[in-house]
C-alpha cells in the first residue's frame, strides 16, 4: 500500500465513524423508516445500486428512482465535512420532528 492508499483509507473509516456516531444519535427518534432513509442516503459507503436497491419497496415509479439516483449521487460527491454538517442538521430535523 503507497502513502496516499493508507490517506484513503483512513478517510474512509472516518467518514464511517461519522455516519455510525450519527445514526447512534438519531436512533429512538420514533421515525425509524425516515431514520432508516435518512442514514441510508448520507452514507458515504453505500453504492447507488445499493441505495435504490434498499428504498425500491418506497419507490413508486422511474421518476422518483432517478430523482433518488441523483439525490444519492449529490451526497457520494460531498466532502467529509459537508457530510458531516448536514448530519448534524438532519438529528436536529429528525428529533424536533418526531418526538
């Protein structure tokens, strides 16, 4: 493994760590589908195919799967930092919302 793999990697288990210390703090919200959704779509491990593959029981139609495929795809593109803030936002949505 070079140098800039090891960089990698490392951003990518902390990316993880992220998402996991998130959904920790979001879960027992009372809204476990939206949590479920939620988790799912800032996951940065989780492949489109993935993704649509998981929410295909919620997608009514090809509209809404590309809406989804894009919205998802936004996400993927988002540094860590981004992804983090918008986390944070979305426990603060989700708690007010539910509880």
């Amino acid at each position: 493994m070079t140098r800039n793999d090891y960089r990698e990697a490392d951003a990518q288990h902390r990316s993880y760590r992220a998402v996991v210390t998130w959904q920790q703090r979001i879960s027992g919200s009372g809204c476990e589908l939206l949590e479920e959704v939620i988790y799912k779509t800032i996951d940065p491990t989780e492949s489109t195919t993935q993704y649509i593959d998981d929410l295909q029981p919620l997608i009514p139609g090809e509209v809404t799967e590309k809406a989804l495929t894009n919205l998802k795809q936004c996400f993927l593109d988002q540094d860590q930092e981004t992804l983090n803030l918008v986390s944070e936002m979305m426990v603060m949505a989700v708690t007010s919302s539910c509880s």
